[in-house]
C-alpha cells in the first residue's frame, strides 16, 4: 500500500531585509554629499559638513527603511542610527583633544623634561622639565587619597549597613550637598581657617585637605551604591552561620563590591588631580623642588600648565611645556584606571563551577 505524503512549504513570515553593509553605504554617501555640498557652498569648517553629514545618514537610513523594510523596522532603523551619531558625536572630540595633547606633547617629552624642574629656568627660555610639579601632584593627591579613602568608605558602610534614622539622613543630605560644592570655594574655606586663623602657612598639605573635600562625596555615593548591589542573601547567609556583622561586612560584602569601590575611588582621584583653585589658593607653586608637603609652597601639575600657557606669549618654550605637563597628567590618570581595573579585577570574589 503507498502513501502519498503531501509536504507544504512552510510561509515566510520575514518581510523584506536590508543587507548588513547598507548602513556603512549610507553613512559613506551621507560623508560625500556633506563634503560636496561643503566645497560648493564654500565652508571650511570640518563641523559643518560633519554635521551635514550625520542628519543626512539618519534621514537616508529612514528613508531606505521605509521603503523596503517597512515604517515598523524603520523607527528602529532611526534610533539605532541617532545612538550612533550621538555616539560618534562623544567621542570624536575626546580623540581629537588626545590626539592635540600627543601631538603637541611630545615635542619637549622625554627624559630630560620629567627629571628636572624650573629652578634656574625662565618661562621664556627652552629647557627646564615638571619633576616638582609631578612630586607636589604625587604628595598632594596621595594625601588626600590617604585620608578620604577610609573615611568615605566607612561612612558608606555606615549608611548601607548601618545607618537609619535622623542621624543617616542628615549625613545623606551633606554628601548629597558636598558632591556640588565647586573646588574654589573648598579652596577659600581651608584658606580662611588653616592659613588665615591658624596661620599655617602655604603648604601641599593645605591643597590635600581641599583636596579631600572634593573626594569625599565622590567615594561615600560610588560606594554606597556598590554596597547597595551586594545581595541580601548573601549578608543573610554569613549571619546564619554565626559569624559577627563586622566581620560579614569585612570578609562578604566589601570583597564583594571591591571591583565598584576601585572605580569609584580612581573617579574621585581623577577628579581632583586636575583641580588647580585650590591649588593656587592654599600652595601658591614654586619654581624650585620641594618634597616636603607640609612646609612651604609646593608646584603642581595642573598650575604648572596653568602657569606655562599664562607664560606662553611670545615664547613657543612655554607654550610646548604646557602642553608636555598636559600630556603628562593624562597619562598619570590613565596609569591610575588601569592599574584600578587590575586592582579590581585580581580582588573581585572568584566565580565558578
């Protein structure tokens, strides 16, 4: 006996698809036409034409959509080509201002620049480095790393762990308040109590204190919301085995959230390694070699180029020492988030099967 087995084709239930290199062909006809419309119109800015060039790519990537994938996979088509534009839009000029730094750099950066001071050097002549500006910035912000880190921590601690009633809202509400205090005025406040009523004097140390203001509410929230993350379970299960609360905190939930509190900390050090009015205010800067932070004025690195580009006209010397010492502090903030990153991840809790 046969049987006859009739197989239907299954419907496609997929409309119509662009092909994957569509959006780089849009993109690259969005480039020329802003280019050609550009050097008919006569303009020579590069952000006009950049511009041009990016509503050209959004509305052409709608408009093809439209018309072979439907209105549907269009819209979809037109927030996905809005993020990358507003991506590029991020990051061009962070390449560009990296690319002026190196570029501009590197014509003074060498051994000889980062070993020496400008003791015996004027701004207007070659020569002289940033070796006191880069052991005052070292001291300063080590410091204030030393001196925040525990406190910031600890409050936070205190907060997520601890914390409840008037006391933990009133100490909610002062970081919340100190994260929008502008730098010149932590810089006026430890001039008028540590150099004008005690009459310390000038000192790295006076820039630190600053300094730490500024970190403080940077590392409480960073790693308050770390500790926030760390799930109740966990917390619930060290308890039940008996093990105090000190110690869960200690051995559970800050290895737990190390990788968040690294971050957090190197943001906070980011922040004040560029800061320059507090600087100025409390360390004055000096020309001369000073590795004592508590005793006389001390440079820095972001009033070093602050200093050199004041010093800069007429004179190409200083001019290309600013932008050195520049080039300098970015890689200095860059050393310090890779070595967060490495931090983090050799101390972040082990995962496993």
């Amino acid at each position: 006996m046969s049987q006859s087995v009739n197989v239907e084709r299954p419907s496609s239930l997929q409309g119509a698809t662009l092909p994957k290199w569509t959006p780089w062909v849009i993109a690259a006809g969005s480039v020329a036409l802003g280019l050609g419309i550009s050097a008919a119109a006569g303009l020579d800015s590069s952000i006009q034409w950049g511009l041009m060039a990016a509503l050209f790519f959004v509305l052409g990537s709608y408009g093809v959509a439209v018309r072979v994938e439907g209105r549907r996979q269009a819209k979809d088509r037109l927030a996905t080509s809005l993020v990358w534009v507003a991506f590029l839009l991020a990051v061009i000029p962070l390449i560009s201002l990296i690319w002026t730094t190196v570029k501009r750099g590197v014509k003074v950066f060498d051994g000889y620049f980062l070993t020496h001071s400008m003791g015996l050097v004027t701004d207007t002549e070659p020569g002289g480095g940033i070796y006191h500006a880069l052991i005052g910035t070292l001291e300063q912000v080590g410091i204030a790393t030393v001196i925040s880190v525990p406190i910031g921590i600890l409050t936070a601690v205190y907060l997520v762990e601890y914390g409840r009633g008037r006391l933990a809202q009133a100490v909610t509400f002062f970081v919340d308040v100190m994260t929008g205090i502008p730098s010149i005025v932590a810089g006026l406040f430890v001039l008028s109590f540590w150099i004008l009523i005690l009459d310390m004097g000038p000192s790295g140390f006076a820039g630190s204190m600053a300094l730490t203001i500024l970190m403080l509410p940077v590392i409480v929230r960073s790693t308050e919301e770390m500790l926030k993350l760390v799930p109740n379970e966990l917390r619930e299960a060290s308890l039940a085995l008996g093990v105090p609360k000190w110690r869960t905190i200690m051995k559970v939930v800050l290895p737990t959230s190390i990788g968040g509190i690294t971050t957090g900390v190197m943001l906070a050090i980011a922040r004040i390694t560029g800061e320059t009015a507090p600087v100025l205010l409390l360390v004055w800067g000096s020309t001369f070699i000073n590795t004592d932070p508590f005793e006389g004025p001390q440079a820095s690195l972001p009033m070093y180029i602050y200093q050199q580009y004041a010093n800069s006209v007429g004179t190409g010397a200083a001019y290309d020492r600013a932008w050195a010492a520049a080039l300098t502090l970015i890689g200095f903030v860059m050393i310090l988030n890779l070595a967060a990153r490495g931090i983090a991840r050799w101390k972040a809790p082990k995962t496993g099967r």
